[in-house]
C-alpha cells in the first residue's frame, strides 16, 4: 500500500505552492487538496501564461491525472464554475479528471455577506479577511448546520438553504450591518444567489464521490497521492499567530481530517519557504521591513496577492518561524522559492533568532500579538548574479549555495530544490 505524501506551506502563504504542485504532479497518480477554498490564490506559469487556482488542485493541467477537492475544502459553487470556465478557454475539460467530495461544504452568498458584516463590526481589530466567506462557512461546519456538495442532490435543498440564509440575515442584524450595501462583483446578495444557484448545475456534472473511500481504495492499489495544501503553516486555526489566522487546519495533521486518511498512511512531508517572508493582512511579522530593502522585495517578487490583489507586507527570512512550522509539520524536506528575487542584494539578512523582552529566544512566544519581537539578524554576502537561464543546481553561484546551507543547518532540514523563475521550467532539484 502506498502513502500519502503531503505538500504545504510553512509561512503565511503565497510561498509558490501552486507552481511546485504542478511541477511534482508528473510523478504521482492524484492531487488532493485538503483544506482552505476560494481564499487561496495558486498560481502556475507555463509558456508564458499566468493561470491562478483557487479551489481546484494544482493537477488539473495533466488530463492524464486525477484531481480530488477533498472535504475538509469550502467551495463556492459560483467562483468555481468561473474557475470551469478559464480552464475550458484554455482546452482543459477539468469534468474528466476532477473529483468532488459529498461532505465538501458549501459557501453560501450569505456567508460572504457575514463575512463583510463581521470585518466591519471589529473595526480597527479587523484580521484581514479575504471576504469570501471562509469563516462563516467554517463557523457553520462546527455548528452542525452548514450545507455540502451532497446536499444539493435532495430534495429538500432549496429548504435547507433558505433555513440558513434566514438565520444569516439575522445574525447580520445584530451586528448593526446593511444588508442592502453588500456587493460581490458588482452584484447584491440576491443577484449573487441567482448566479449561484445557476451554478450548482456545473457541480453537478462532476463526478461527486465519497472521498476517503476513492483515495484509501487508490491508496490500497498502488497508486502516488499528494495532499495539496492552502495558506501557510502560521496561518493554521491552532498553531498560527492566532486570531490572525485562517479557519483551517493548515498543518499536517490537516490532511488526516481533509482527505479521510490515517496518520499512518503520511509519507513525505515536502514544506516549501519563500527565500524571504511575506505575510498579507494584519497580524504580527517579527521581520517585516519598512525601508528600501522592504520596498525592493515587494517591487521585484510581484507580492500582490493572486485572490485579493492587496500588496503583500515583505521581510527577511524567519528561522525561528520556520523551525516551528517544520516541527508542527514533520517536515522531511524543504523547497525554497523566489529566490531569484534576493538577486541584487549586497547582503542577504536571517533572522536567526528572537528578542523577546531581553531574552534570546527561537522559540514563538504565546504573546506573539501583544510582545515586542526583535528580530537578531545575521549577514550572509548577497550573489550578485542574474540566475536567468542556469539549469541546474550545481551551476548556481556559490554564495547562493552558502545561503541555501546555511538555511539547511539552522533549521535542520535538507533542501530538495529552488525556484529561480516564475516558470514551471525553472526549478531545480539538488
């Protein structure tokens, strides 16, 4: 029996997860995502052509490949029939190789609503939500009262439906929101749910499975699965710089509860980094930068969010971060992107270790949001060289390679490769 290998990523998101899934899928049999929804922006570029996904795996460009959206996904049946149709502009019939899980739940247009009426209730505290409903959904799926996929084929659906939009509008009330100022792409909430009604008839001409059992019986054939993450690792609903986090479990453990597969049945533990950090939204980040070397990471890695297009706040790398999340994770190798962005630095910062009211520390404090976290840097010599059209690793220069190193012993995890470009073509494998 084969194993689950897992890929995910171990900062706050938009690490390159997308590209690498889709660079790795040649050699397994299925892609699975296991948590998250239309809050996740995967992007992939390939012959000179940018293509972001939000629900569906990363896979779907291999028709050959099966693809499953496992339970632990939200989907808003409106973004991803938007979703079927970009593929289908670009010839890909994603009803041949995608699979839907029954117990997925379903983003309603209200909860996109409470999701707007909650950001604005906290005012000033607001986390930085993406607005497309993830929490509300989520908030659902724990309260015993959210709807999923295998629900639109009853009956009583459309019952079900209005019972939650009511209770919805209700609690929107409360929170002193005007249901009548909501728009979603120009569209009020009732014009939104016509046009998500509509596209309930998309998902239904996929095929809807029993997802643990499809990936256990592809599991006892033989068959390579990898778990596809969303977000980051320190966005993670219980590990993360909590409440800045997303509603899932971003984690390992995750994939467990997202696919319906034991933990015995993990193999790999692939965690990919950016060669710096990122974050988008509020929340603490010990090594964001506010000078020209913040401005310069920004600018030259494009750090524009792909489902929200908001900047992307920029800092150097973060050890004490990324040790924690490869414990949390049981990371057994790393994958490192963007590099290519630290190309015309003199010198390469790490933030190896924590100042935390005057005590050294690598460990992530439990008052992350309300301590002062300075950051203790070390300097590494920058490269300096315009890495465009090396193909391997070894040809990489050599202060890039001291770099990479020097990642590999503080966090005590080997590197498997680098990302030197945005495209598919230009990672390499050490």
């Amino acid at each position: 029996m084969s194993k689950v290998d897992v890929l995910l990523g171990l900062q706050w998101g938009d690490e390159g997860k997308g590209k690498i899934v889709d660079v790795l899928t040649p050699d397994y049999d299925v892609i699975a995502r296991f948590q998250g929804g239309p809050n996740a922006g995967h992007t992939l570029e390939f012959n000179g052509i940018k293509h972001v996904l939000h629900i569906i795996p990363s896979g779907i460009f291999h028709k050959e490949k099966k693809n499953v959206i496992g339970n632990g996904v939200l989907i808003d049946p409106f973004i991803f029939s938007e979703e079927i149709e970009n593929l289908q502009k670009r010839g890909v019939d994603a009803t041949q190789n995608l699979y839907i899980s029954k117990k997925a739940h379903l983003i309603l247009p209200s909860h996109r609503m409470l999701d707007c009426a909650n950001e604005m209730a906290k005012g000033r505290s607001k986390i930085g939500s993406t607005l497309k409903g993830i929490g509300p959904a989520y908030t659902d799926k724990i309260a015993r009262s959210g709807l999923r996929v295998g629900d639109i084929l009853e009956f009583d659906f459309k019952e079900k439906y209005e019972l939650q939009k009511i209770q919805h509008l209700q609690l929107a009330k409360t929170l002193k929101y005007d249901v009548d100022s909501f728009r979603v792409a120009d569209m009020t909430l009732e014009e939104y749910e016509a046009k998500w009604f509509e596209s309930l008839n998309i998902i239904k001409k996929f095929n809807l499975i029993n997802s643990e059992y499809f990936l256990n019986d592809c599991l006892k054939k033989g068959m390579k699965v990898l778990a596809e993450g969303a977000q980051g690792s320190m966005l993670d609903i219980d590990f993360g710089s909590y409440p800045f986090v997303t509603s899932s479990s971003t984690i390992t453990a995750g994939v467990c509860s997202g696919l319906g597969v034991a933990p015995s049945k993990i193999g790999r533990v692939m965690g990919i980094t950016k060669a710096y950090c990122t974050r988008v939204g509020a929340g603490p980040f010990p090594t964001e930068l506010f000078d020209d070397d913040g401005e310069e990471l920004q600018n030259k890695g494009n750090e524009f969010g792909s489902t929200t297009g908001r900047p992307r706040r920029c800092g150097w790398i973060d050890i004490p971060a990324l040790k924690y999340t490869c414990m949390l994770n049981g990371v057994t190798e790393l994958l490192v992107t963007k590099i290519d962005v630290l190309n015309d630095f003199e010198e390469v910062k790490v933030c190896e270790k924590y100042s935390v009211n005057g005590t050294l520390t690598d460990e992530i404090p439990f008052e992350y949001n309300s301590v002062e976290v300075q950051p203790q840097y070390a300097k590494y010599k920058g490269w300096k060289v315009d890495l465009k059209g090396i193909e391997s690793y070894e040809a990489l220069p050599e202060n890039l390679k001291e770099y990479v190193k020097t990642l590999e012993n503080l966090v005590g995890v080997p590197v498997k490769a680098i990302s030197i470009s945005p495209d598919r073509k230009d990672v390499l494998f050490k």
